[in-house]
C-alpha cells in the first residue's frame, strides 16, 4: 500500500513508528498502554545487580555452569532497557520488538541453570531418587526450550512483520507464538512432575541423611524458583491466547507482577543460595572439600 493510498491517520501511525515521538492522544501504543519509567529502572537496576553477583560467585566458586544465571539476567536487562526506551518513545516498533523477544527467552537460561541442579541432586542423593537418570533433564528439558523458542521466534517475527503494516493480519504469527509457549508450558509442567516426584522420593525415602549438613536451603530455593517460572510461563501462554488486544497483555501490572517480579525472585534466590556454596562435590576434591563413607548401604558425603 503506498502513502498516497493510505488515511491521514494510518500515515501519522507509520511516521509515529520511526524515530522517538511523545504520546499522542488518539494514537494507542503496540503495549496498548504507555509502560512504566519506575518500573523499567527497577528491573533494570534489580537484573543488573543479580547478573554482577551471579558472575562474582560463579567465578569465585568456579562453578560455570551458573553462568546460565547470568546470561539470563543480561537478557532480562536488555528487554527491560528496551521497556525503558519505550517509555520515552512509545510508538518506536525496534524498542517494543527488543523487549518482548528478550523477555521470552530470557527465562530459558534460568531453566537450563535448574535442570542442572536437579540433576546434580540426582546425582548427589542416589539413582533411586529419580524416575530419570540426571542427564536426561538437561538434554530433554533443554531441547524442548529450544524448539519451544525457535516456533515462538518464527510466529514472532510473522506477527512483528504484520503489525508493521497498516491492517496487517498478525492471526497467523500469534496462532504460531501461542503454539510455541503452550508446548514449553507442557515440557515445564513434565518437569514440575519430575520434579515433585523427586522431592517425594528424597523425603519418602529419607535420602537426605545421606548429606552431612543442610542442603535443605539449596533444595528449597530450587523448588521455589521453579514454582517462579511455572507461574509466569502459565501466565504468557493465557496472555498470548488471548491475543495482542487480550486484557492481561494489554494491562501492565500483571506483566510486571507475574513476568518482572517473578523472575526477579527465581534469579535472585540462588544469589541468597548459591549452588558453589550449597551444593557438596560429588565426585573429585580434596579431602577437606568432601568425605564419604558407607552407611545405610549408601554414601553419605559431608559439606565443607
């Protein structure tokens, strides 16, 4: 459609989308609201804390694999800085499509990060504490993350693409992002049960006489930071079904009660609980790092 076919009012939309423009009465933005300055400095400033002390403690416990946790909270401090922008340009479509692309993956790195720590667990706590040999969480949980991103990123970028364009259809995007985060709601709730079973059979079991110490405070803080990401993946796939006019998508304090503030918390937790202080060797170390013995016709292995 060329200029001179569009209305007066479709060609100030497109003008509106280029560059940094105020906000216009009359003129809705792609949030259907204008998002918040205080709370886009607030995460910006809670993300960006909990990403320097995650690399502090990864580097300090060389535990590298938390650097999940880190790369999440850059990704979560980009789509904040992005909700940022859009407070002082509203209108501007690289803005809006920076921050909800990064606020989609980010929680994948967060995931990954517990995938590994249940599995450590596994590994800590016995075979019989399993329904699944540790390995496997990361390899099909992770995998399932992936594909759950690659569709959600192609319906993305086909809704991105028709909203653009002046009475684009986005239907075929949106059908295909809902697509995407329904199949990573159902590989986290596989999870959530794999996980439940876990806890069932460490405390059934009593399994964790097994530890000399407590890494009670590292189990729960795993089991509150999955009910953190299970609550907010519940609450982006009903948002995307309803569409891009839906009431919870277009109503900023559920975005940032159940997205910002919940994975706030998942992060941030494992600040408080770090897994290279928690989390006993379970293989390799000196003596003074670990100390195992037979008991109960297991091994039990002593903290720092």
């Amino acid at each position: 459609m060329s200029d001179q076919a569009l209305t007066p009012q479709q060609q100030i939309v497109q003008q509106l989308r280029i560059g940094c423009h105020g906000y216009v009465d009359g003129f809705n933005t792609s949030y259907g609201y204008m998002p918040s300055l205080a709370a886009g400095i607030v995460f910006l400033v809670l993300f960006g804390l909990s990403m320097i002390v995650h690399t502090v403690q990864c580097v300090w416990k060389r535990t590298w694999w938390t650097m999940v946790f880190t790369v999440g909270c850059m990704t979560e401090v980009i789509g904040w800085a992005g909700r940022t922008w859009s407070n002082q340009c509203p209108y501007n479509s690289d803005a809006f499509l920076m921050q909800i692309s990064t606020l989609i993956i980010a929680p994948t790195f967060f995931t990954a990060g517990i995938y590994v720590l249940l599995g450590s667990f596994i590994k800590l706590l016995g075979r019989e504490s399993s329904v699944l040999p540790p390995s496997l969480y990361l390899w099909i949980f992770c995998t399932c993350d992936v594909i759950s991103l690659v569709v959600q990123a192609i319906g993305g970028g086909m809704a991105s693409a028709e909203a653009d364009k002046i009475n684009g259809n986005t239907d075929p995007g949106t059908y295909t992002m809902v697509a995407g985060i329904v199949f990573q709601l159902f590989s986290i709730t596989v999870f959530v049960v794999c996980a439940a079973d876990f806890v069932r059979r460490t405390i059934s079991k009593g399994l964790l006489h097994r530890v000399r110490g407590s890494i009670v405070p590292l189990f729960a803080a795993m089991i509150f930071s999955v009910l953190c990401v299970y609550v907010r993946s519940i609450y982006r796939t009903i948002e995307l079904a309803q569409g891009w006019d839906g009431y919870l998508i277009t109503t900023q304090r559920y975005f940032i009660a159940l997205d910002g503030a919940m994975m706030v918390a998942a992060v941030a937790v494992f600040n408080v609980f770090h897994p290279g202080w928690l989390l006993p060797k379970v293989a390799g170390g000196s003596d003074s790092q670990r100390k195992m013995h037979s008991e109960d016709g297991g091994e039990e292995i002593e903290m720092r």
